[in-house]
C-alpha cells in the first residue's frame, strides 16, 4: 500500500515513456531505453530549442565507455561526431597548495599484495629512500604527464573522453531517432497530475498540445520541473560541505597539443576547469557565490585563459545536493534535475548512465512496484553519498591557508563516513572502497596523498621485505612503465590519425 492508499495491484502497465529535456540526460535515457526496450515502448521526448541545455558538461570518466558499449557504438564514430579527445585523468593544481600539483588518474598505481596495498610497499620505499613519487608506478599518469596516448592491447590503458556536449546530444539524438524516439519541439508550460495518485498524466505545451504517458523522465536540468516543481519532491542541500554553487564558462581557440587529461587549477575562491578538446577548449572557474561575486569570477577566469575566447563568459547558478527521492509516483528524475554536487570529478554524465542502467534493471513493465521505486531511490542515494564524500575530501584536505575560501573548507566538520576514510588513512595507510562505490581504493589514494595526508606506518607485509628485493620490486614496476610509455605516440597525433573530427 502507498502513501495513498493505493495497492501495487492497481499498477497500470508502463508503455508510453515521455522523457521531458533534451540535454545529455534526456538524450542519454532516449538512447538506452530505445535501443533496449525501443521494440515494445512508446517514447516520446521533448524538448525546447529556445531554453536550450546548459551546455557544459564535457569530462568523462572510463565507465563512459560500458556505456557506449551498451549501445554497441563505434568508438571512432563517437569521437569523430563528438570533436573528442582521449582523458587519463585529472591534473589538481595548486590544491595541496599554491605551486604543489598532483594527477588523480584512471589507472591503477603498482602493483597489490593480497594483504596490503601498493601504498604500503611505497610508504616503506619512501622511508628507506627507494621509492620515487607515487605517480611514478602509474601508466595513465606518466602517459598523461607525457601526453601520450594510445590503446594498448595486453596491459591496456584506462580511459575516457573529452567531448562537445552540445554535439553528443545532437549524436545520441540521432542514435535514438533511429531506434523509434519521437522527438517533439516545444515549451512544457503545465504539468497534468491525478489529484487521486499524484501520477503525472500529460504534459502540456506551449503549442496547446498534451503529451499523455505512463511513465515520465524528468530530465528538464536544474529546475526539476516534473519532480520538483510538480511532484514537490524536496531538495537535500549539501552547501555546508560544498561551497561552490556557481560557474563561469568560456571557451577558447586551441593553443598548442591537447593534453590528454583535465586540467583542475585551484584559484584563491575555487577552482578553473581546461578540457582539451578537438576543435576547441572548454573552460570554467567553478566557485563560491559566498566569497567571490560573478563579475570577480569572470575577470579571474579571464585572466586564466590561453588562447582566444570564442564566446562571452555564462554565468551557471546551481544548488549542490540531492533530490530526496529521485523516483517518486510514475516520475524518476535523471541528470541535473535529480542533483548535482559539483563539476570537480566529473561524475555527472556517469549518475546519469547509472540512474538510467539502474531504471532498466527495475523496469516497471507491469506497472509501479513500490519495492522497486524504494530500491531504486536508496540505491540511487547510497552510491552519490560516496561520490560527494570523494568530492568533500579534496576541499577539506588542503595546506591552503591563503583565502577565508580555504580556511573555511580546511576547518569545516565533514560527514562522518569521509572523517573516518580519512582518519584510517592517516594513521594506518589502509583504504577501503565500499560496495558498489564508484572510486576504488587507488583513487581515494592518489587524492588523499596527493591533497597532503602522509600516512603514519605501513602494512607490516611491507616489512617483511628486504631493501634490495623492494628497490628491484619498484625499479621493475617503473621501468616497465617508463618504456611504454616512450613507446607511445603523442596524444594529438593519435587522435588525429584515429579519429580527426575532419574526417568525418
Ligand atoms: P540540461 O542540459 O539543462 O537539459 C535540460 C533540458 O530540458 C534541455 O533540453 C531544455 O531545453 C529542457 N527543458 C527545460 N525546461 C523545459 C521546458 N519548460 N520545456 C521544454 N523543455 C525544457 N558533468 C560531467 O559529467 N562532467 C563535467 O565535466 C561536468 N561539468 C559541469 C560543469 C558545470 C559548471 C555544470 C553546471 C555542470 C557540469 N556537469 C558535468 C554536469 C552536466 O553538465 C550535466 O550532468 C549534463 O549536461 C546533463 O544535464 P541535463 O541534461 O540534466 O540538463
């Protein structure tokens, strides 16, 4: 029974999909719920050139590419229609403090002992003067400090992309309409509830049309426009651990190679994206409307930029937090509408493809399960609360002591669950990723590490080496990498031959 005292047996069967927004969310659900279930549903999507999309968005991280798998797409047709560049990372500049830089990559760093970590045998290396930088036993990294790139066949690489954002939608757009997705232009200016259930019964536009559906994708951007404005489904703020609730973007003419990872350059009030990308590069500073106003933020961003602006700088305002409930009556929510913390790891085109790999799996063919929506909702939950502690950590890790900006995020009280990651690592050396978490050990390490916490001891089944035998262990593993990376082609040449935008 439900809040209405509706039993799941009243359930109607689900056939007609109506995705509200045509961003990459909307476009994202169109395409896997065409290509998987396009045969025996109705979907219709909906969106309004003149609102248009928010238009960033263009860093991805390596599950980008189970996605495309899914949708059986070509990788260099991708790349090519997209302007994309490959990605190995993320370079933080000035986080740990000014002029300190670190990379948190996408590969995995040494090599691991069943009882402890790679971090243990460095920790030891570094004590006993054996070891180099941590960085140095990561292939990505080294690639990406190198700019190099090139798909390996036996030891592989871990990647993602770079990509246009407006060109992905217009891609995936193209993909969906292929597989039976309606689009239909037009302004929603009413939303259509059941004053019995609550469900939503159409959608109303500015043409006079109405759009009926069983079940409704909201996918309509930051205004939530189904599952907030509507459906009154309330907003969890996480501003006390995330400051920054404001962006502005540029973007500029390419200078020189692209480099095949993100540049994150931390400024006195929050911090500057560069991503590199085929035909151009996008650009943002990313801070706290608390510390610094827009006009302060576009002049330090501009001051910031290599090459020529292509646009003037566009103010984004958003709300970092999380819908209570992401799927409430026949409404689930994906993309911004749903949450957003923030842009730093790139995670949120990732939420996406989970949220909609995760509506899959729970279809409601049959009708709305209420058990489904409440698994749903709490796995949906459970997995960003990780995400934002990740996020938290390098804001509240810093040796920044040179703006009230860094002061505030250094002393502020985190969630318990990141305090304690933290703790653990700082006395111990010893991480541990949760289940069904998206960053694995090697990268809470890099971050912790690189960020400035020094663990105090090591695992003891690092001591059971002697110098020799773990100098050769390391010198092995960097060798290793060392030669392949030389190997490799740079990453513009790469990309070019593999997939130049021209082409196509
Ligand atoms: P939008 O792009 O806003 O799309 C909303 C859609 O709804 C549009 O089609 C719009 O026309 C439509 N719509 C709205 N109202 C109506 C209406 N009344 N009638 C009809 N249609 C309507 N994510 C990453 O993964 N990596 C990043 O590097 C990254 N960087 C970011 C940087 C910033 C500054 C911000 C703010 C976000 C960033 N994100 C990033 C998040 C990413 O941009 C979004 O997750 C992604 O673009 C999906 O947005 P969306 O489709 O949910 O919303």
């Amino acid at each position: 029974m439900n809040e209405q005292g509706h039993t799941d047996r009243d359930a109607k069967p689900i056939q007609r999909i109506v995705i509200a927004g045509g961003g990459t969310a909307g476009w994202m659900v169109a395409a896997l719920m065409s290509k998987t279930l396009g045969k025996s549903l109705d979907i219709k999507l909906v969106e309004s050139d003149e609102i248009g999309t928010v238009g960033v968005g263009e860093a991805t991280i390596p599950t980008l590419l189970t996605f495309h798998e899914l949708l059986e797409i070509n990788e260099q047709e991708f790349m090519a229609a997209t302007q994309a560049t490959f990605k190995l990372g993320i370079g933080f500049e000035n986080w740990r403090n000014v002029n300190e830089n670190y990379v948190h990559s996408f590969g995995t760093t040494g090599t691991d002992h069943w009882t402890a970590g790679f971090q243990h045998f460095w920790h030891k290396g570094r004590e006993r003067n054996l070891a180099g930088d941590y960085g140095d036993y990561c292939l990505e990294l080294k690639a990406a400090l190198a700019g190099r790139f090139a798909h390996l066949p036996r030891t592989g690489m871990n990647y993602a992309f770079h990509l246009d954002a407006t060109l992905y939608a217009k891609f995936l757009r193209k993909f969906s309409e292929g597989f039976g997705v309606q689009r239909v232009e037009g302004k929603i200016v009413q939303v259509k509830a059941d004053a019995d259930s609550g469900h939503i019964r159409s959608i109303k536009l500015d043409s006079g049309a109405d759009i009926e559906g069983d079940l409704f994708i909201d996918c309509t951007g930051f205004r939530g426009l189904l599952i907030g404005e509507t459906l009154k489904v309330p907003y969890q703020d996480w501003s006390h651990w995330l400051f920054n609730d404001s962006a502005v973007a540029a973007q500029t003419e390419s200078v020189g190679e692209a480099v095949p990872y993100t540049r994150s350059i931390a400024h006195a009030s929050g911090w500057q994206w560069r991503i590199p990308l085929q035909h151009r590069v996008g650009n943002g500073l990313v801070y706290s409307s608390r510390y610094i106003d827009d006009e302060q933020a576009k002049t330090t961003l501009m001051a910031h930029l290599q090459g020529q602006p292509l646009m003037q700088p566009r103010v984004l305002k958003f709300r970092p937090g999380q819908r209570h409930k992401t799927w409430h009556k026949n409404c689930v929510a994906i993309g911004l509408s749903s949450g957003f913390i923030e842009p730093l790891e790139s995670t949120s085109i990732h939420l996406i493809q989970r949220g909609i790999i995760r509506l899959m799996r729970l279809f409601p063919v049959r009708g709305i399960c209420q058990a489904d929506v409440d698994e749903y909702n709490q796995q949906t939950l459970d997995e960003i609360e990780h995400i934002r502690d990740f996020v938290v950590l390098h804001y509240k890790v810093t040796n920044r002591t040179d703006s009230p900006y860094w002061n505030a995020c250094r002393s502020m009280e985190v969630p318990a669950s990141l305090q304690h990651r933290i703790n653990l690592f700082r006395e111990t050396g010893r991480v541990f990723r949760v289940p069904n978490e998206l960053f694995a050990e090697n990268s809470w390490i890099q971050v912790m590490l690189g960020q400035g916490i020094t663990p105090k001891q090591h695992h003891q089944s690092a001591d059971l080496m002697g110098d020799a035998e773990l100098s050769r262990f390391l010198n092995g593993i960097k060798a290793n990498i060392d030669r392949t990376v030389a190997q490799l082609p740079t990453h513009q040449a790469y990309f070019q031959q593999y997939c130049g935008a021209a082409k196509v």
